[in-house]
C-alpha cells in the first residue's frame, strides 16, 4: 500500500467517524474519555515498555537531550494523562448549543448551533502524552481526529492509540473516530495537509520550521501559532509597586514559554523610577538584560540590543529593553515588532488603559496583568489545544470553542419567503 | 511600475490604514459613509459616462449579455448604491464589544473583544456596484479593503474609487482605507492572494472555477462560497399544505439564485399524496423534472436523474428529485451530495426535526422553511458579504460580524501569576 492509499483510507475512515462522534452525546463521549482512562490504567506496563523502545532507539540515534525529555513518559507524566482525560470529563459539551434565536419580521426564527468542525488533523512532535490530550479534546468537541506524532514516538503512540480506540469502542462509538498516523513515513504530513475531503482543519504543534513548512503548503485551513514575542508597557502613571511584580513575573515566572515577555517597554518619563530597581531584580535572578541606549544609561550593566533584538522570542533568560516617548510609541513599537501574542500596560490612566485594549492588535491584550496568564486554564477554557496567533477564526488560547463553529438554524412553521 | 511594486505599495497603505480605521469611532465611519453616498451624488454623471464607456467597450469585444447585463449601472442600480450606504450607516457597530466577561479564581477578569481582521481583499466580477457595497461593509467593519473587480469595468471602478476616497477623507479617514486596484493586468489577483503581510482575509465572489482557483493557490485564509446544491427533504410526517408551500417557494420563487432548492428528497410513504401534485404545480410552472425510478413511476412526465443530477446545482428551472426510505436515508443523500450550503426538513415530528437539525452539517439547517430565507437580510445582519460554505471563522451569510474576529482581553489591578 502506498502512503496516498493508506492515508485515502485513513481519511474516509475519519469522514465516517466524524459524523457518528458529531451526533454522540455527551454521556457517550464521557464514557469514552473513561474507558480511555480504563485502558491506559491496564495498558501502563506495556505503554511504558514501547516507551523505554522509543527511549533506548533515541538514544542510540543521538537524539538531543531535550528531545529526549520530551520523548519519555514518566510516571508523573503518565498519571497526568489519565488526570487530563478526567478533567475533559468535567468540561461542559459545547456541541448543540443553541444561541441568539430571534424571530425575524417574516416570522421565522433565525439563530445559531454550535457544531463539530469534522476532522481535525493534529501534526506534533515527540511527545506521547499529546496523543491524549489531542485525542481528548477532539473527541469531547464531537470531531474525529488524526494525529501525527514525531516519528521518534511511534512506538510509545502504538501502544496509547490502542487504549483510545478500545475505549471509544467500550462506549459504543467507532475506534476509528482517533487515528494515530502508523508511519514514521514524512510523506505522511504532506498527505494530511492537502486533502479537504477528509481534513477540516490542521492544528500543528512544535518547532516554528515546521508550522511554517505547515502553513506555506496546506490546501486546508491551519490554525496555528507561530512565535510569542510578547510585550509589556509600563505607563509613566503606573503604579510602581504593580510595574515591578508584573515586569518581573512576566518575565521570570519561567524561561520557556511562549507567554513570557520578551521586550520590556517603558515611557522615558518613569525609566528613572522603575528601570534600575528592576534591573536589580533582573540581574540578581540571571537575566541578561539588552537595551536600547537610554536604558543603557540608567543601566551601564544592560548589554546593547540590536534591531534583532525587538523581533526575538528568547525563550529564555534574555530580556529586550526600549525607553520609549510615550503610549503612542510603545503601541507603534509593538505593532512593529510583535507576534500578536499577549500585549500588557501597567497604568493607573483609564484612557490610556482604554486605548490600549481597543488598539494593540494581538489576541490577548491586558492591563495590570502578567503576560504569563495568557493560557487556556487560566482562562478557564479547562484544557488548550494550542494558542492561535491567527486572526480568523479562534484567536488566543483555543479550548473546545475553537475546535467547534456555528451554523444557521431556522425554525419555522411553513414559512415562504415573500 | 512592475505589478510587485504595485502591489507592494497597494499593501503597505492598506495596512498602515487599517490601524486608523480600527480606532475610527463609529460616528467617523458612518460619517464617511455619508460623505461617499454626497459625493456618489455629485459625481453621478461622470460615473455614468465612465460606465457608459465600459459598457460600449464591452460590446465592441462581443462580451456575453447576460455579462453586460450585471456590468450596466443603471439609475435604479446607481439608487441601491446610495440606499446601501445609508443602510449601512444604520447597522450598528460590531467593533469593541465586549461580551462574557468573568472573574477567574486568580482575580483576574477574562472576556472578549471584538476587533476588525485588518485588511480584506475582495475579488469580483465586473459588477461595479459591488464596489460600493464592499467598500460600506468593510469601512464599517473597521477593515481596511483592497478591491479587485473585473477587468471590463475598470473605468466605473475607477470613478467610484475616486468618491470612496473623497468621502473617507472628508470623514478624516484615510483615503487609503479602500483601495481599487488599478489595472487590468491579472497578475494583479496572483499577488493580492499570496501576501499575507498585506492581506488578512479573502473573499472572492464570482464564478466557481474563479473560486477554486484563489482556494487552491491562495496563502492568504479565503472566506468562500462554491455551490449552493441545498435540499428540502419533505417526511412522512409531513403537513401536506404546508411541504407543498415550501417545496414550491423553494423552488420556483427565484431559479437562479444559491439558497434555491436543487433536489427534492421526499419519503416514501408520503409520495404518492405528495409528489403529483407538486408536479403538476412545478410543471405549470415550467419546471423541468429529474426523477429517481419511484420517483417517475409517479410522475411519468419526469425525466430520468443520472448520477449527475444530484451533485448539480442547475440555477435554472430543473429540480432533481428522489424518493427515498425515510429521514435517515435522506441525511444519507445529503450528507453525501449537498454542497453544505442549506437544508431543510417539512415535519410535524418533534424528535425527527430535532435530529435534522443537530446532525445535518450544513451551513443553514432548517425545519418547515423555504431555504430561500437562507440570506443576510432575511437573517437580520443587514447585509451580507457572501455567504460561506467553509467550516471554520464565519458560516452561511456573512454580514459585519464575519469580518470581525474576536480577541482576548484581560483586566487586572497588579495581578501576577502564581
């Protein structure tokens, strides 16, 4: 069988699938979720034995030790995954949700329902507890799925694709509805990005060179996230004692993720007050600061930052420093170099915090707030299937909302239009 | 000048004026569309001479009637140009609501904004009052928009551009904020539909292979509409009356239009009460008929539906129709051939009519209405767009909101996260 035929087969199976999960009930894909959790309970020894495979032929391949962090299920890991299909449970069913219904002057009555988008195709790296999350929220939004694991993890998602397709099976919906990619073939990918017929929509999760690659050649839509280079504006009417806990939260809480600030903005007419007190804190935890020449003058540790610097996202211990005018000139400084990620002001003006919301284009916008809070949980999505830096569609973190959409119903009672 | 250049600078002043307009208060964009509507007014006669010559050229090199048909602006079309700006004007703005807005459990307040996509290119035939009527929705949207109509209308577009641009300056918006693309040179398409820098979104409205052409190539996410192919599936619990007054206004109220009924679907315990007398009505009407075998074993008058006919969206005075078992043999043939545009049922069964429409997947779904009301205006958006067959971002009529997105804002007095 070649990859095209495997993956024709694979799509038609989801096709299928997918209208059965879009009319199950919510007892239905509760059930599921726990007898996925059932499964995988009974299936541990075995999962972590294709696991430590994956590990040992890791190994041996040379796989870099960060990858190989993300490659192993722990124990801690595996508890949370039977802990995350739990928590899907909990989550109310967005699907059938009916909404703004009117009557219209005709008298028929027009309003939306809330709908699977069908197929999901979710492309990630070699993290086998994303097999389940994926697997989770797709099933709870009613969609089929297909998942493409790195190829790093076959083995372990071999063994974790079986717990979901007999856990689907034990609560009566098809096996088919999650289908783990069984190839490490490459032409897989391509094959899962540009096919309509079977594909809804590609969620892909990792490296920027692979979304990229994603977005560039996909004939189906892509929600997708790119970088976090994330900012925060402190006013000169902010709060002192507010600008220092959210600068130094948002950019020390941790290193690594995409809602930690990058870029520090502050207004020339405050930098004296809050900079060096800052920089203190900065210094004191690691953080190598590169600022522009004003910041270095209040600053003389501060390295120079370079026109590079305002598009970076370290994602770690490095921080891009600017003294800027005023508001204005932090909003046209972020509209310049952002990922329109999650912007914040600290300020005590409600004008400007008002301005601020309404003009910073970027799919979360604060004020007196850490950036670190742009996340799914936080926001009480309940689970996040990624962070949209896209502008259709779902922006931010995307939950169970984002993995549905809305169509038109109307109600009537023999209505002809006129 | 090359095409690249041209359009390099085309797409930098749209987005540069895209940030202006998404802070243009309301009272700024329905000024504008007042001062385009006045100056619409003055400039008629010189509007007028340039359509005259669009059209004059178009008969010179034999264009089609029925295209010279759409590209005349007549003094009735030249009115609706103007009474669409004033029913624009009296929408209300989408842009900066704020909905569910909620205390989370760290302190912070969560909720959504919505906020324009930025800049949308729209591609369309040579209908230049579609200039006017994209360039009102997407003003007061808050978007910047890059129009492109066919090339045979280029002098009315260009006579038009100049009042758009007159009337947005006038307003104290940028004159840049609705650009008209200047040239008839095709290439002009192929650069609109790969930048996304410039372009957030793009609509194209006109032909389908225009449509499949810009899905297939675009890198730029396209709101888009191919074929209305939409259904009436008259039940077995039907009231007679009233699948007669839907099946016929469904039909017969306007043949060429997306929401008109394509295929009839009744079930089969209701045909023989049911399908003569529809035909009768149909065949007076000039109707041609393309039945199944049942089907004509009723109606021998009907002729025979090849594989083909249920896959056609005719825009023409035939009909398809096919006997089938009953609602689920029907949602079988739906799921299978319609185009996902709009379905309706006709039953007076609770639970029937329940499941047609949770499971239907269409963009419009229906219970005893005519899929003719599937529509912006009769929908109540004021407007519309087009209507879209896609699944993610908008479905069905697009009006205001679906050139919006919403994003994420985050209210705080200093909080971090812990």
């Amino acid at each position: 069988m070649t990859i095209e035929q495997y993956f024709q087969q694979v799509g038609q199976q989801a096709r299928q699938a997918a209208r059965h999960m879009a009319r199950a009930s919510r007892g239905d894909k509760d059930r599921a979720l726990a007898e996925i959790a059932t499964s995988l309970k009974q299936q541990r020894a075995s999962i972590l034995a294709a696991n430590a495979e994956d590990m040992a032929a890791g190994k041996s391949s040379g796989l870099e030790a960060s990858l190989l962090d993300r490659l192993e299920l722990t124990p801690a890991r595996f508890d949370a995954m039977i802990e995350g299909l739990e928590q899907v449970m909990a989550l109310a069913d967005p699907v059938g949700e009916i909404s703004d219904l009117k009557y219209r002057p005709s008298g028929i009555q027009v309003g939306h329902m809330r709908v699977p988008l069908g197929v999901i195709g979710i492309i990630y790296e070699s993290r086998p507890n994303v097999t389940i999350d994926a697997a989770a929220l797709c099933l709870k939004s009613g969609n089929a799925a297909i998942l493409r694991g790195g190829s790093e993890a076959i083995r372990s998602n071999r063994a974790i694709a079986v717990c979901v397709s007999e856990g689907l099976i034990a609560a009566g919906l098809p096996g088919t509805a999650v289908q783990v990619i069984d190839t490490t073939d490459r032409a897989a990918v391509g094959e899962m990005i540009s096919h309509p017929e079977y594909v809804d929509v590609i969620v892909p999760r990792g490296g920027k060179s692979l979304i990229e690659r994603i977005s560039r050649e996909a004939r189906v839509p892509v929600i997708k996230h790119l970088d976090g280079n994330c900012h925060v504006y402190i006013d000169d009417q902010a709060d002192i004692d507010k600008a220092m806990a959210i600068a130094i939260n948002a950019k020390t809480q941790r290193y690594g993720t995409c809602n930690t600030m990058e870029t520090l903005l502050v207004a020339e007419a405050i930098a004296a007050q809050v900079l060096p007190q800052l920089a203190e804190v900065y210094l004191a935890k690691g953080v190598e600061l590169r600022g522009c020449a004003a910041s270095r003058a209040l600053v003389p540790a501060m390295n120079e930052a370079t026109e590079q610097d305002w598009a970076e996202e370290y994602l770690a211990p490095i921080l891009a420093v600017k003294i800027v005018a005023n508001m204005d000139a932090a909003m046209d400084h972020i509209a310049r170099y952002s990922s329109a990620h999650t912007e914040s002001i600290v300020t005590e003006n409600w004008t400007r915090a008002r301005r601020f919301l309404a003009e910073v284009d970027s799919s979360s916008v604060m004020v007196n707030a850490s950036t670190r809070f742009a996340d799914g949980f936080e926001y009480g999505l309940g689970a996040e299937i990624g962070i949209s830096t896209d502008k259709i569609h779902a922006r931010g973190p995307v939950g169970l909302e984002g993995l549905t959409s809305q169509k038109w119903i109307v109600l009537g009672d023999g209505h002809v239009r006129g």
